[in-house]
C-alpha cells in the first residue's frame, strides 16, 4: 500500500506528529519506529498523542537488548518513557500470534496504544506458537503454567519464553512454578496485585531497564493496594525484579546480553532454586518417588 505509507527518513518526532495529525482526521495510523529512536519523540509523544488521547499505534520494534549494535541502540528504555503518559496503553506480545491479537486489540482501543517487540526471530516451540489465541482484554494477564510452589513467574515479551524453558528445566528437578504471560506493562493486572496478598513469591522478568520497568510498576500498584486496603498487607509476598541493571550493555550476542541481564532461562532457574528452601525441593521429590 505504498500510498498508505510515509517514510520520514531520521524524523522521528515529525513521524509522530504526522500520526497524530491523521489521527485527528480519523485515521488509524501506526508509527514503526526502534526504541531508542522513539525517545527523540518524546514531546510529541506527550503533547500531540497521549494529551488528546489520540488513537496512534506505535510499533515499536527493537525493543530490549538488539546484541550487536550495542548500547546506542538498546530499547532498555521505552516502558519507563511509555508508561509514565496517561491515556497510553503498553502491551509486549510474547510471539507472532500475540503480535497479531496485539494489533487487533490496538486499532480497536480508541486511544493511543504502544506494542514493544525485539530483534529477535520469532520462537518456534510448537507450545510458543499456541500462545495468543486468547483475546486481548485490557489489562489482562494469562496463566500459561500453573505450578503447586509458592513462586510465581511473571514474565513479559519475550521472556515469556526464556520462563517457560526455565520451569520445564525446574519441573525436571521436581520445582513446579506458574507462568504468567503478562502481556500488558500498563495497565497492571489486579490479578498480579492479588499474587502478593496470597503470600506468593512473585519473580517478574523483563527485557528492559529495572528503573521505570514493569516490575517497578507491579510494586508501586502493590503498595496502593496495602494503602487502600492495609488488613490485607499482612499477608504479603515477595518480589524479586529481574532485569537490567543501572548500566549501558556493552556489545554482544543477544542471547549472553541476556544473561547478563539476569533474564536468562538458565538465570531464572537459578532465582527460582534460591527461593525455594532444599528441604521443600527434597520432600516434593520424595513424595513423587513414593
């Protein structure tokens, strides 16, 4: 559709403004643009999207560590950037079908919506695949794994990928933990909220800065929920936030970029372990035996 379509070259901000322009004229516009580029937009963001709440799709591709190009082009950034404007919906698709059911969901929102995605292949893992035939419902978590430990993984994107992987590792040494594809980086799901007035351990796993990040959202909504509601802080779990830390990744081969991260499968499984006492982790494998 080449006369649906307008390449602004190294324009980003003008991108945005063009958006919002065919936006008030009653188009749906996307804007595709890197992570790391989209920060340029910032103004525009604010002042001609998210402040008349006009319905633009943002597709923003690299998001997360991108390997080889290194850290002028990480998307470590965006949920913290993203989520802090009112109006704006963030939603991180975990493979293609989400993407699709993402975008459905975005041209339908009637307010401005921003899809983050990374550069990565899509997963292949037929189990991978069969994730996303649920509608997207605003602020909606899905339970992909359900375990009988105390531990709940909260995985968004991607990660949801790495987590899968880690409790299939977990399952096989008798750890059985829940998997939550979070989908959407605002608005929280109180379902999420409600993991910590259960007494559960909740792990959130992120490819993006832990400053202004999901998990750093996840709590803050926690604690508004103790305020409003303190009989029910008594019983309040854990967190543990794995993402990046408070420093640029150097260049690097995505996949050791998340490891260093933390955010591996293979350091999911080590979070996990730490979490759950030995004797528990014999006792369950005791049991089974029997």
């Amino acid at each position: 559709f080449p006369d649906r379509c307008y390449d602004v070259g190294i324009a980003e901000s003008a991108a945005v403004d063009i958006a919002a322009g065919l936006a008030r004229q009653g188009f749906k516009p996307a804007v595709c643009i890197y992570s790391t580029f989209l920060q340029r937009s910032f103004d525009q963001l604010f002042q001609e999207v998210s402040l008349q709440r006009l319905p633009v799709v943002f597709c923003i591709d690299r998001a997360g560590v991108v390997g080889d190009d290194g850290p002028t082009h990480h998307g470590l950034w965006d949920m913290g950037y993203c989520r802090m404007l009112p109006n704006l919906v963030l939603i991180s698709p975990a493979n293609e079908t989400e993407i699709r059911g993402a975008l459905q969901y975005a041209f339908g929102a009637g307010q401005p919506v921003a899809i983050r995605y990374p550069r990565e292949k899509v997963p292949v893992d037929p189990k991978m695949l069969r994730l996303g035939s649920e509608p997207f419902e605003t602020g909606r978590s899905i339970v992909v794994r359900e375990g009988d430990s105390e531990v709940v993984v909260a995985a968004l994107g991607p990660m949801v990928a790495e987590s899968l992987q880690a409790a299939g590792r977990l399952a096989e040494e008798g750890i059985e933990i829940s998997v939550v594809n979070v989908r959407f980086a605002k608005p929280i799901d109180p379902a999420l909220v409600d993991l910590f007035a259960q007494g559960k351990t909740v792990v959130t796993v992120e490819d993006h800065s832990r400053a202004g990040g999901f998990g750093e959202a996840l709590l803050a909504a926690v604690c508004a929920g103790t305020e409003a509601e303190p009989e029910r802080s008594r019983s309040i779990g854990r967190a543990v936030l794995l993402a990046g830390d408070d420093v640029f990744v150097p260049m690097g081969k995505r996949s050791r970029q998340l490891d260093w991260m933390g955010v591996s499968a293979e350091r999911i499984v080590e979070t996990v372990k730490k979490l759950i006492p030995a004797g528990a982790i014999s006792d369950r494998s005791s049991k089974e035996t029997l």
